[in-house]
C-alpha cells in the first residue's frame, strides 16, 4: 500500500471526504470517528486523520505549507491511477495540498497532473 498527505485549512475534515460521491466505489464505511475506507471492488482507499504529523515535518517543509491552522488527512491506496482519479474527480475538495511522501508539497491540481 502507498500514501500521500492531504493537507487543507481549518476547514478540511474527513467529513467532507466520507460526504463525497465517490465515484466507481462499492461501498463506503466507517471503520472509527477518525477513518474510513471506500471500497472499488478490488481496490480500496483509506482516508485517517493525521493530527500529530505536523511535528514530523522540518521546518523547511512546514513554510511549504500556506495553511496557519493545517488539517492532515491520510490517503492510503492499492492503486495509483485510481488515487489520481479521486483527486481528479469534480467535487473533490480543491485549494489542497498535497505530500506525496517524496519530498513534495504541492497544490492538489499541480499532483494530479505530475
């Protein structure tokens, strides 16, 4: 399994990713208040509230990012072409950012395209 950060402002929650249409999934669940997983049949993609990871971050990295108050959700996912579809999906949440685990942050829809 792999993983990528998804990183917003005081407004980003898990409730607006377990409130979207995911589209092509079987079923979505809530696992706890904190995780949820969408089901695409063979594929699934887990969403975690990442509270303390900002003490993990350099210093470097935190000027990366432009939230004061930033939210931390973790997407974890079997599929990268499926991953890139969600966060290329029309109602997913924009004005994100994204690490992708590799030394990048960067904004959502500079991601997808890379």
């Amino acid at each position: 399994m792999q993983w990528i950060i998804l990183i917003g402002n005081e407004g980003f929650n898990l409730n607006l990713i377990r409130n979207l249409q995911h589209y092509g999934e079987n079923k979505s669940t809530s696992l706890s208040e904190d995780r949820i997983v969408v089901d695409y049949g063979y594929d699934h993609v887990f969403y975690e509230i990442a509270e303390d990871i900002m003490n993990d971050y350099e210093e470097d990295d935190k000027k990366r990012i432009p939230f004061p108050n930033p939210q931390f959700i973790m997407m974890t996912y079997t599929n990268e072409k499926l991953m890139k579809q969600i966060l290329s999906q029309e109602n997913f949440p924009r004005g994100i950012y994204i690490d992708d685990d590799n030394g990048n942050i960067m904004p959502v829809e500079d991601f997808i395209v890379s």
